[in-house]
C-alpha cells in the first residue's frame, strides 16, 4: 500500500514538522509493506529551505487591504502551482490513497492555502485516488473564493475525514452544512513523545527550574487572529522583558526560544537586545537558544525547560506530549481549543487576564502541578487510536475497493478509556 500525505511539513514553524513525522510513523508502524512519502505543499523540499524573502513579504501584506492582499498571493501563487500540479500529478498517479493533514491547512489565509489545497483536490479527482483528510483545523471565515476552491472536495471519493478540536468541528458544520460529516481525532503531534527517549526529559536542567518562553512575532498573531486583536496577550517586548525578571526573582532561569520561523527569532533577539537583559543573559540566568532548524532541535529545547509559555499551538501540543507543563495564550481558537481537549483551561489566557503577573503567576502554578498522568495516557493512546482509524479506512478502501462514490464511508467509531477509574469518554471532548 503506497499513501502519498500532502502538508507543510517543512515549514519554518517547526510545529508542522512534528505533527508530519509523527504522522508517517504511526501510518506506517508495524507493516512493511506500507511506503510512506510526505509532500510539502509550498514545493520545499527540506527542513531549513524557506526563502529569505518570507519575512518583508510578511510584513508587505500585513500593509494591505483584504482584497489586496488576496491578489497579490494568487499572481504569486499561480506560476509555482503550476509547476507543483504536474509534479503532483504524476506522484500521485503512483499510489494507492491521498492524506491531506494534519495542520491547519482549512483556513483562508489569503487564499494561500484555498488555492493549494483546491489544486490538490483537482489533482486528486482527475487520478481517481481514495483521499481522506486527518485531524486539520478548520478557520470560521472563509472568503467566497476560498469556500470555491475548499468546495473541490465533492468531488473526490473521500474514505476518512477527520478534524483535531471542537472549533474546528464547528467550523466544519458551518461551511459543510450538508455535509460530508467529520469526526475528531487528535493532533498527530502528540505523539512526540515517542520521538524522545523519555528518560532524556529534563536531564538537561540540572536540577535547577527552566522556565521556556516560546515567542511569535505581533504581526503572525495579528494577521492570523481569530479575535479582537487588542486582546492578544505579550504582543509587546516589555511585557516580555517584565515577566522575565520576575521569573528570575523567582529563582528561575529563563530560556527564550521560538518555533522555527526566522520572523520569532528576530523578535526575539529584539526582546533580549536591551541593557538590562544583557545583563542577565551575561549572568547565565537568561538565554537564548539558537533558532531550531528541525524538529528534533525544537524538542531538545522543550525538554531543557521544566515550563513552557507560547502563542503557538505545537510548542503547547509537544510540550503535553512530553509532560512539560505549560500555559497558553490566545491569539487564535485552535489554541483555546486544544487546550480545552485535554482538560486543561485553566492555564490558556486570554485578554484581561493576561497580566504580567497573571502569567506569570499562572506558570508558577502549572509547574507545581504538573500533567495530569491518567488524562495524559487517554489522550495518546486517543491520537493513536485515530491514526489507527485513519490506516483501517484506508486498507479497507484498497484492499477491498468498496464504493463510497463521493460520500465518507465510517465504521462510526465511539472510543471509551476507564483507567483506574477515571473514565473518559473520547467523542467531542477527547476527555
């Protein structure tokens, strides 16, 4: 069985690339005859090969209006998808079944992935491939090019589809009203922790508290925000620098660190560019790590730390999975999200309460408590019951070839967990 996945698993942000490794894993785990390859569905090809021009184009269409800004990434996208599509096409006349997933890859970022993903869409309907679609996140507003484009899907034999939240779900439902239904299964990233070994979690703290602040850069949160953006918490350096000093009054030391992308890292040598974190970063109690290249150097700087502060959702999903504590705050629903699924909403923050002191009281809190060991080994075991789900739609499509025309076919799987009491029931809520 030959399964082609198409996502942005070489993005800057790191955070694809887990979600994308742990993804072909557990596909293909167990069975040799299962060949396994991931496309990149901006074209690139290796960690570390985005061009140098990400960070102006970024900060040029953050100047635009809507309309605009819509224009200019459809004649810029035009030429390069039409060289993606031939390639496209002849991997995908090679295989057996399409993923498209995970990540949130169902959001209209100006048209940015509509125009991808529809051009994969029609690539995959034209070759006559089964196609399913595992754990993405879904954007609430969609333009009506974008909702166009998405809209391709009708059009292929869809075996398995699959959203990773509740928002997500929701979402769903409102731009798919008619269907075809999804169902909810976790992110794949968290299956991280099977990428470690995890007696190495921590052992590089020597004993003392680490406290990890993931930054974003302002204009990623604003451009991307699914809320007032004058609600974002930490979109200033000050806030930064303030929270920082309190944890090192604390007793802690802090590490800055970001998620891949080049625009994080700046902001972050501009958070740490100042006379007196100069001084602390001189004394060893504040550093800043390297920016990561690859997954795995995203992850060793996750299990230096003892807690983790981030926008961004795969520093929150790896750090879950590896059992770090760790807080979120809100810029975007996904990250709401995720944190409700896996019963910890107390430490998402989000506008008002996103004080320095708040924060920085809140990670005070996280750290004493820790991960929840019982809910911890549901949601794992859930994200690999999904995959589970994902791998069985497709065998059965192949292998037996039953016909779906373009409906889903579902076995309508309900997975109940009772360990040592605590019951979960993983439907909507995971736990």
């Amino acid at each position: 069985m030959k399964i082609l996945i198409f996502n942005v698993k070489y993005s800057e942000n790191l955070g694809d690339g887990l979600l994308a490794i742990c993804l072909e894993k557990y596909l293909g785990k167990g069975d040799a005859g299962v060949e396994i390859e991931t496309i990149d569905l901006a074209g690139r090809e290796a960690f570390g090969t985005s061009r140098n021009r990400r960070q102006s184009a970024i900060r040029i269409l953050h100047q635009l209006p809507p309309f605009a800004r819509r224009m200019a990434v459809e004649y810029v996208l035009g030429r390069s998808l039409r060289k993606l599509r031939r390639k496209w096409e002849t991997k995908i006349a090679a295989v057996d079944a399409v993923v498209i997933g995970g990540g949130n890859l169902f959001q209209d970022d100006d048209l940015n992935f509509p125009l991808k993903v529809g051009a994969l869409l029609d690539c995959v309907r034209q070759a006559g491939r089964p196609l399913a679609i595992y754990a993405v996140g879904v954007s609430g507003q969609w333009s009506a090019q974008a909702k166009a484009l998405f809209e391709r899907l009708y059009k292929t034999e869809i075996v398995h589809l699959s959203v990773r939240d509740n928002f997500a779900s929701d979402n769903w439902s409102k731009h798919f009203p008619d269907g075809p239904q999804a169902e909810i299964f976790p992110d794949p990233g968290l299956l991280v922790r099977h990428m470690v070994d995890p007696s190495g979690v921590h052992l590089e703290t020597n004993g003392k508290h680490v406290a990890g602040i993931c930054v974003t850069e302002p204009i990623i949160l604003e451009r991307h925000a699914s809320q007032s953006v004058s609600a974002i918490p930490f979109r200033d350096v000050n806030d930064y620098r303030d929270l920082i000093k309190l944890l090192i009054a604390g007793g802690h030391r802090v590490c800055v660190f970001c998620n891949g992308a080049a625009e994080d890292q700046a902001f972050a040598n501009q958070i740490i560019g100042e006379t007196t974190m100069a001084k602390h970063v001189a004394s060893g109690r504040v550093e800043l790590a390297e920016r990561p290249r690859t997954p795995e150097e995203l992850i060793n700087i996750l299990t230096s730390t003892n807690v983790i502060l981030a926008h961004r959702l795969h520093a929150c999903i790896a750090a879950y999975s590896l059992a770090i504590p760790h807080v979120g705050l809100g810029w975007d629903k996904k990250v709401q999200g995720f944190f409700q699924s896996v019963g910890r909403e107390e430490y998402f923050i989000n506008g008002a309460d996103a004080s320095v002191r708040n924060v920085w009281l809140r990670l005070l809190a996280a750290e004493r408590e820790g991960i929840d060991a019982l809910k911890h080994a549901a949601v794992l075991e859930f994200a690999q019951t999904g995959l589970s789900h994902l791998r069985q739609a497709l065998e059965c499509r192949i292998k037996n070839n039953f016909p779906t025309s373009s409906k889903i076919y579902r076995e309508g799987i309900t997975a109940s967990l009772d360990v040592a009491n605590h019951k979960s029931l993983l439907s909507r809520n995971w736990i």
